[in-house]
C-alpha cells in the first residue's frame, strides 16, 4: 500500500505531518496529486480546537494539483492533468445542489440539505495538505488550469476568491453603487476586488494594518478607512455625505464589523457576510429600523464546483484581477508545521502560504 | 374656514376626536373626502407613546374615499372618484422612490434617501382618521376604485394586505415552496394569503387564538400550529420530515418569533421579516450556522404607490382572496375612541375595524 | 435475457409495438417498471418523421412507475418504490446543469452546453412508452410520489405541468399581473394554471374549441377569449382597456400565435414562448417598437430533475391544481398504436391519454 | 420675449439653426442653459425623415448646462447649478414609471403606459440642441455634475452611455462571462465597457473599422473579430471553443447582426438588443432551436432620471471608463449644419461630436 505524506489534525493545538496510505479510487472519484496547496483561516480554527474534525483527518480544502488516476466512471479528464477544485465538493444530486446552493449539499441526508454540506475537505474527508488527495464526484467538482497560469496565480481560485467575490455577487451589486468592505484580509482583499468586478464605482476598504490597506487600493478600494483613526461608521457616513453605502460587506466575523455594516447601510441596503462568527450576533435596533428599513442581511459559503472554478479562472486568465502579491510566503508541505506556526499568529505581514509537496 | 372632524393625537394614551380646519389644497395634492378608515397596530404604538409623533397630529393611514377636491396641476383624475392611497405615499421623485425603494423616500434630503420616509400620513402630516385627508404627490398616490367593489373590500390595501403580501413577495417564494408564518393577526394572515398567492404549497400558519388559527386556514394555510400545543419549532420541523422550510415570514416583531423563523429555516432560505421589534434582536449562532448557512434575512416596510394600489386592487376584483372577514367591528368617527380601546386591548376577537365619518 | 414489450419508432408513420431486451442496470441507473405513461405533442412529431430520431429507439418520455433494480452506486432509493422522473434527465455534472440550465444539459461535450441535451428519453436513449425504462444518472432524476397520489394525478408533472408552469415562473409573473396564454391545449393550460398559481390576478386563456375554453377557466382562466370571434389581439386589447398585458404566453409554436404576444403585450412586459415552432419566426417591427420597447422575450424547455419533480408533485398534493381532468381517454400499452392514431388526430376532444402496460 | 438659437427639424434633410422663444418655465420644470451637448444616431434618423417629428421641433436629447431658471415648485436644486438630465425624462408619476420603467413612461395616458414615451427631449418638446431647454418634471431629472468634471467628460452619460451600458445590466452578466458585442460605434463602444464593468472575462468587440476596433480595445474588450476577415459566428465559435457566448448585445440594429447575435449564443443565453430595426427582425429557427433552447431576448432604451445620471457620474468621477475619446470634433452651434454634415456621412472617423452654443 503506498503511502503518502498528510497534515492531519491529531488534537486541539496540533496538526502534524505524518505517514498515510494514499487513497483507493472509487468509481466517480480521481486522485489528484497535490503541486500547490495553502493555508486557511478555517484551518487555523480548526487546529486550536475551535471548529472540530476527526482525529486523524488530513486537513486542507485549497487543492492545486495534476490527475494522477481517474474512477472507472469518470469522463471528459485526463490522467496528467492539471486541475483545480473548489473547496466545496457538491455532489451534484443533492436537493440543495439542483437549487444551487451547492455549499449546503444533503447527499445521504433523506431530504437533501445540510448546513456546510458541500464543504467536505478536512471537514468530513481527508483534505488537500497532502501529497494526493481524492476529489470525490469528479466530474462535478474538477476543473482544468488553463495553459499559462502559474500554480499561484490560481490557488485562490478554490476559496478565498470564491468567498470573497461572492459577498459581491449575492448581494447584487449594480454599476454605480457604493461598497464598503469591513476588514481587508485576504477575504475581505477578493471582495474588494470583486466589488469593483461588479460594477462598484466607491469600494471603501476598512482595516488598520498599513500593508493591508495598501493592498486594498491595489485589489480595487477608492478610499481606505483606518478603524483606529476615528469611528469607521462615522468615517464612512462623512465620505458619503450622510447618505450610507448600498452595500456593506463584513468579512471578519465579529459584532463590531456586523454592526458596523448596518450602522453605514442606507435604508434598501445589503449587508453581505462573510465572516465565520464564534458567538451569538446582535442586530441594533436604531440602524436596523426596527426591522421596517427594507434592509437585506445575506451570507455566503464559498461557492463550489467545476462551473464556479472555471468562472474563477476566467478571472485570473483576462487580468480582471491579480491576486499573486496575496501570497507572501512559501513552505515546503515538510515544513507545514512551520507554516501553521506562522499563519496562526499572523507573523510577518502574512496574508496566505503557499505549500508545495 | 371650514372645520372637520379628525382623531388627533394629544398625548401617550390620549387619541381624542376633535375639530380641525380642512386643509388647503396645494397644486399637487387632491383633498379626500374620508368614507372608511381603519385602526392599524402602529396607531396603538402611537397612542400609547411608543412611536412618537407631534401632539396634535392627526393620525390613521388608511383612506378609502371620494376626491372633494383636486391640486390645480394634478391630472388624470377627477372630483367625485372613488379612490384609495396607500400607507406610505412616495413622492416618486426622491433617488430612493426612482430606487424602486418608496418606503424609504428620502424627498427633501440631500441624498435622497430617509428610513420610513414614505410613510407620512399619521407620522410626518395629518393622518386619515378624520372627514378629509389632503394627499400629497397625488398623482403617485391615488388609485381609483372599481366599480363593484365595497369601501370594506379594498380596506386592507392601504396598508395591511400591501405588507403581508411583500413579505412573501421580497423572499421570492417559489412554486412549491415550504412557508412558515409566525403570527396570524393581520398582517400574518395577509402573509399567509400572499404566500399562497405566490405559488408556496405548504403553508403553515403558527398562532394560538383559535379564531386565528381558523382565519388562517381560510387565507390559505395548508396546516396550522399551535404554539403552545408544543415548540413550534419541533412542530415544524416534524412537519417537514426534520428538512426546514424555504420561507419563514415573522408577522409579530418579536425575539421568540424571530428567533423561531431562523430555526426552522432550511440552509439557503429566506427568513423575511415584518415585524416592528421594539428592542435589539439576537441572532442565534446555530441556527444561523455561524454565518455560513447561505440564509437571507429580508424586512419591508408596506409597498405604496397608485401601481401598487391598483396590483391590490386587482387581487380584491379578481376574487383571488377575500378579506373581508377581517373586519370584525365598525365604528363611527365619532366613536373612533371606543374603537381604540376595543382594539389596542385586542378585545372581543377583533382582528381589524371599520372606522366611517 | 429478458424481454419487453415497448413502442418504437420505425419510419416516418408508423410507431409499433414490439419486443426488446429488458435494458441491463449500470452503476449509476435505475431500471423503473413502468405503471403509467401517456403521449406527448412531441411523439406526434417524431411519428410523422418532423423531428428525427433513430429506427429502433422507444419513444415516450413521461414515466410513472416502481423502481424495479437499483444501479450499485445508487443510493437513497428503495427497490418497489413508486417513483416519477422528468421528461428531462439532467446529468446534475455538466456545465449547464451546474448553471441551472439542466435541459440543455451539455455532458459528453467538451464545454459542457448542448441544445436540447436533458432530453433523453425517447430522443437519444430509449424512452418509457414499454414495460421498463431505465432512468439514467438515478440520484438526479428519480421522484418518490407521495403515498395517497394516484398515477393519474402525477402523471402531468414529468412534462405538460413542468413545461407549462416554467412558463408563467421564467416570466417572473408578479401579483397582480394581466396574463394573456395564447392555446389551450395541454401545455396551454397547464400554463394557464400556473400563471394563477404564480399570482397573476387576470388570466386570458385563448382559444377556440368549447372544450378547452371550459376546462382553461377551471384551471384558472378568468376570461376566455375565442380568436374565432374576432381578432384575439383587438379582443385582449379591449378587456385591457387599451393597455396590454403584462405577461404573454405562447404555447402552440406558431407564427400567428407569437405576433400576437407581441401584439398585446404592453411596452416592457415579458412574452414567454412554450411552443416548438417549425419555421423561422418573424418579429414584427411595430410592436416589436422597433427594438426600444424594453420587452423580453423567454423561451422554456420542460425543467427537469428529481427537485422540480418534488415541487410538481407538492402542487399536486396540496390540491393547488387539480390535472386529473386532463386525461381523457385510457388504453393498455398493448394498444398504444390505437393511442397514437386518436391522439395524433386530436380526435373525440383528446386531451391527454394514460397508457398503462 | 427673449429669443435663443435652436436647431430645429424642418423637413427630411434640413435641420436648421433659428431662433426661438426662451420657453416660460412651468412650476415643476427647470429651465438649463446649454454649455455642451452631442448628435446622437437617432438625431440622423430624424434629420432623414426616418423618424416623424413636428416641424420646427428643436432637435436633441443629451444636455450638459447650468441651471437658469427653476419652477416654483422645484425644490433641491438651485439656480446656477450644473447638471445634466437623460435623453430620457420620466414623469416619476406614470405606472411604468413606478414599475421602473422609466422609458415607457405613459404619463397621460390612461393606463399610464406608452412605448417609448420617457423620450421627450427632441421627440415630443423641444430638445436641447439650443442655447437653452425646459427640463420637465425637473425634481425626477436633474443630475448635479460633480466638481471638477467637465463638460465632454459628462457628455456621454445622457444617452450613449446609459444605453450601452443597459446592454450590459439587462443582460444580467456575470463575473465569468463570454460577451460579444456586434458593432463598436458610440453605443457599442459603451456595451464593451458595460459589459466589462459588469465582470465579464472575455470580451469580444465585433467591427470592420481599424480605429474602432482599437476604440473597443482600449473600452475593455479583450478580443476584437474584423468580420470582414471571415463569418464573425464562426470567428466567435472558434474563439469560444465551440461553446458560444453567455451574452451577445446588438449594437446597430440589423437583421445581419441580431441573427449573428443568436447564432454564436449558447443555449440558456442571453440576446441583448440595443439597436433601432428599420424593418421586421427574422429569427431564423435553428439557432433559436425551435423555441427550446432556454433562450431569454431582451431590448432596451436608454434609462433616464436623476438616479441613473448620478450612477453615470458615478463611473466617470471614479475613472471606471474614459469616455472622452470618443469626443473626436467640436463645433460651434453656430456650426451645428456642418456638424450634421460630417456625423451622418460618419466622415473623417466620427465617433462624437461636441456641440457648445
């Protein structure tokens, strides 16, 4: 049985790299084999303990890779092949998948739908922080590199920029509007950059620390809004004359972004989430309108599938956007200890790594 | 000067008839000589000084009546018509009316956009409880009455029916959809029926009132549940095999209703919200799968405008629901206070009043 | 190896009753023994030779039936459950199903979009007018029916009632909207039941055969208009008081039947095409105004897929539509020729036919 | 009475500059003097005799100017403010006005629909190829311009720019997107920039002539089809990998180009028409796959109204799109004969002219 190298969770505070078999391929499944992976925020939860997944399971969910074997039922691919997969697996056949909601897929559930569903790698599968990993429903879920881009020009292709361009594109941006995004991290950087995608014509960045604000005028923001240099909410509502923003995009995860969104939306406004919160969240009434404000609150789970990773890669491929300065260091996957070290205390100016087996 | 009877506003607690001068009629306006009005929910917040107006105001919106007289550069309309307007009268000039958003008309500000602005009868100018009411922006507001239909009929466009409606309308409900009402007082059973109307084929009706329960299920309710016969929640989801619904509609404006309508929301559906809260809302971190559950949370404020008008209008005529079981009690104008205290103590069954000068 | 009997297409004319092999189950089918099926509009064509398929194919694409073998990777399904699948088999992996568009479902192609390509049935593999049919991709398409629900009341939904409702719900038809349905034929009226159903509160049904009139004003037409009694367009203009309709639907595929959508339809309003015409369409340049009327104009094939089944099967099982009227003649499969010869000649006031083997 | 210069419509062939009255300014107008405005397409039509208007109509319908004079009822505003107003003046009172279409603004009607009838400047009053305009319903239509934007900079957003930018919007294009826009003159040049501005990844300027096709480069589109080099569908086919476009917008308002349009769309696609047809549209039935192939066409007129100028002005003041090459001659009104001399025989590479009294 052959083996292969993994980062698996083993308890809260560690994830190491061990020894483990490489995988069996199922009929609809492929092997991919891993060429460049990355780390997530996400994975930083789960590794202090804080979203729990099997002992023993190979963490990771940002797969770049070559198809190093195909299921006996999967068609339209070649071994050799270089591929991506988004971090949601849909499987295609669940209610929530034929509805589109892919994130939230009930395959094996009697009536289709589960919360997260969709996102099965280092969740309820072994993920991609390895030197192969098995991609389940293949045909759904692979898509091909186009020639002529480099690994990390499309390893934010699988999350960060699928997330973030979706809390631009679920919360209907129209050309004209005016967005303000809460936190500029490497989420909150891609809905920056998908805001202004959408036709946003005054993205407002908000963050405090200088090297991300600066990538945020670079992603797309017109304005940047330094929280610790005065109220945003009260920064915001002078650069737009008292008038709020058609959309505000949280993606941070906690209350004081939240409320903050509300507190600059105009009334028929959208406040899009992206943030995972750890707590209960509280909606103020005065800036909710006690509930009569036409307001709109959505969230989203990255979108997946080979559809949305194609989408994705159009991105890359016509320079709509450039998302290569996101990665700030490199690991060898022997080192991934020393990467999570790094990333979990957001040493160094770092927004993401790239791990390459 | 001539003089009218009005219900006015004079302090918390204190709704009282007295006589006012009928008001001048300015070019765009039209004078509406009263023939029916009704008690709305938030007239008893204002009586009881829960939502603050000017001492003196008149209060009431929602006018059923003739037009005494029109505004000299009003057109298409003549004097002696039958005519109704809506709660809310957008000027239709404001960046927030031209938005499509009336409810939050911001005429009269810089940027054109103000929360509840629409809403100006009772709140910003006098009101319809009363011989006359002067509409503004008539050409807007005024939707002619078809021959046929009753004062009684079309009482509930104005406002009551205009709201439930949205609420299943702004959450996209879908044929064969799975809904949930959480409330069936008015404006719930108005929900109920715009929930049907838009195609839901499981429409569950949640109250305890037995009269309720049973208006429910004649404005369309496929199933009622009775909260206190057991959790609504685990009623619902036992109901829905443990799968959630599409639609949760909150017509009560509370945290338990709220709160409800979240936890029997399927991932990736619309919890859409009518209620007016009277204090901070908590959003649960469970049901709301830590903000990654792809849910939408919508609120509206009651649709105005003569094309909405007439939309409500052609539901009345076209016999696709009848509402008019829910006036349980008719009043004079000079009894208007004896109504006020039938219906702010919800006494004797009443669902709606009919108030005729 | 087993056989079965099933109607196949020979040559232009003749569709004939003879024996096959009972299809041998791959991994991811289903094997369904048929309990009731019917004719559609579009075995008439393929009868006469107007759309072309391979000698030797069964036709029919409407099944009803219990699940007789299961594939081995087909999972959530028993065998001996009574099921339905959609006159459309989605492959739930290709581009367009990934993007909603599962009847032009592209999978085999390299880019994943193929006209026409969900329908398989009866088109490109063998269809359900025979004693088995074999349901491909089983876990996309497979309906369980609802206990309580005969075939009759269910066999609607894989074709006439999907089709027919897509085409009020792609007009996104609104509460309080003037619907013209120009044929009252089985996709006509299903249309004219949805439009209903979607909210619209004037439902003009057009046609001419006394029958279809009555049965269009049981299904939810408020006014029938006969085009033998003058022009429908004058006649559809005058009930609308000169201002047209909101939403026009076609559902005959002629060129006369789609100038007059267009003819009634007001400036912006949708016109949604049911039919399957046979000749290039002219647009008239008047109504048409010249390309700046802001009109749109959808067409619909039949949605399919086991979650449009389950929506269709709640409408039918909350008594929203009742269809069973619908089938007006019965015959065994064994003479389904004689089915055919009535059925193709629209003799005896034919509206649907249920066959059973 | 004070006089002014005005170009006015005499009869096919001659437009001429006159003088005329000053017009007296009604309560709810504005009265602009004219700094910059342009010759639109639609001007020639007139100027032709294609298009009726009244002798001695002042042609016109994209003002840049400063306010002289406002209506007694006119609040928000004040004189000497510059502003533009669209080719497209709603009422804001009319049902298409409050359905959001503002174009076919009915206001006067009795039913409140009327095609085309937003366009007023230069159609129906008199437009503002003149020193002065009366802009009516001038709350509903007056822009502010931004300081420190100039006149040529504004001069696009009236018409050309809100129109092909509609292209874009109607069609509803999302991030990932294969656009192709036949014909790259003004209003096709603006659909390129929509189109990209609306996230679109490939887009595809279709044209013959060298400079506009660099025009197209240079207004987003990342591949530019000479259609005189080879069938542009198969150019397009090719290009897409066989796959077709998600959009194709019409930009000249042939049958040429509108069939090309559905010829390279793949099913589920999208038509969006901008052009004006001089002649009944054929839609030829294979590439329409017989009504089946999930097609959606929509057409569009330019939006008007304060709102929509101000998103426009959005986009310039934000440097989203340079619009000011486009501007490629000045004339003096004065000189507005010669101006139409060289616009209509599209001599020495017009794209624009710039008219100043």
């Amino acid at each position: 049985m052959p083996q292969m190298k993994a980062a698996i969770f083993v308890e809260p505070g560690r994830i190491v790299l061990e020894q483990k078999p490489v995988p069996d391929v199922g009929p609809m499944d492929a092997l991919v084999r891993i060429t460049t992976t990355t780390i997530c925020g996400t994975d930083v939860h789960i590794l202090k303990g804080e979203y729990p997944v099997a002992r023993g399971l190979t963490v990771g969910h940002e797969p770049v890779g070559v198809i190093e074997k195909l299921g006996s039922a999967v068609q339209g691919y070649a071994e050799g092949q270089r591929v991506i997969a988004g971090a949601i697996c849909p499987s295609g056949h669940s209610h929530a998948s034929l509805c589109g909601f892919h994130s939230q897929d009930g395959a094996g559930t009697r009536h289709g739908w589960k919360p997260l569903g969709g996102w099965r790698f280092g969740n309820t599968i072994d993920g991609c922080q390895a030197e192969y990993v098995l991609v389940p429903d293949a045909m759904v879920n692979l898509a091909p590199v186009p020639d002529g881009l480099t690994d990390e020009e499309v390893l934010m292709c699988p999350d960060i920029m699928s997330t973030g361009f979706a809390g631009a594109e679920r919360a209907g941006i129209k050309i004209g509007d005016t967005v303000a995004v809460f936190a500029q991290g490497p989420i909150g950087l891609c809905a920056t950059a998908g805001a202004k995608l959408c036709g946003a014509t005054t993205v407002i960045g908000v963050d405090t620390v200088q090297a991300r604000m600066e990538a945020s005028r670079r992603m797309g923001a017109d304005i940047t809004v330094d929280f610790k240099a005065g109220d945003p909410v009260d920064q915001i509502m002078r650069i737009t004359d008292g008038r709020g923003v058609d959309v505000a995009i949280e993606a941070l995860g906690t209350q004081a972004t939240f409320e903050a969104c509300l507190r600059v939306l105009r009334p028929g406004g959208t406040l899009s989430s992206l943030g995972v919160y750890s707590s209960d969240l509280k909606i103020p009434l005065g800036p909710f309108a006690a509930g009569l404000g036409d307001h709109t609150i959505v969230t989203s789970l990255c979108p997946g599938g080979k559809e949305r990773m194609r989408r994705l890669l159009n991105v890359v491929a016509s320079h709509r956007v450039d998302l290569r300065p996101m990665v700030t260091h490199r690991f060898k996957l022997d080192d991934i200890e020393a990467a999570y070290d790094l990333f979990s205390h957001q040493r160094d100016g770092v927004l993401k790594v790239a791990i390459t087996p």
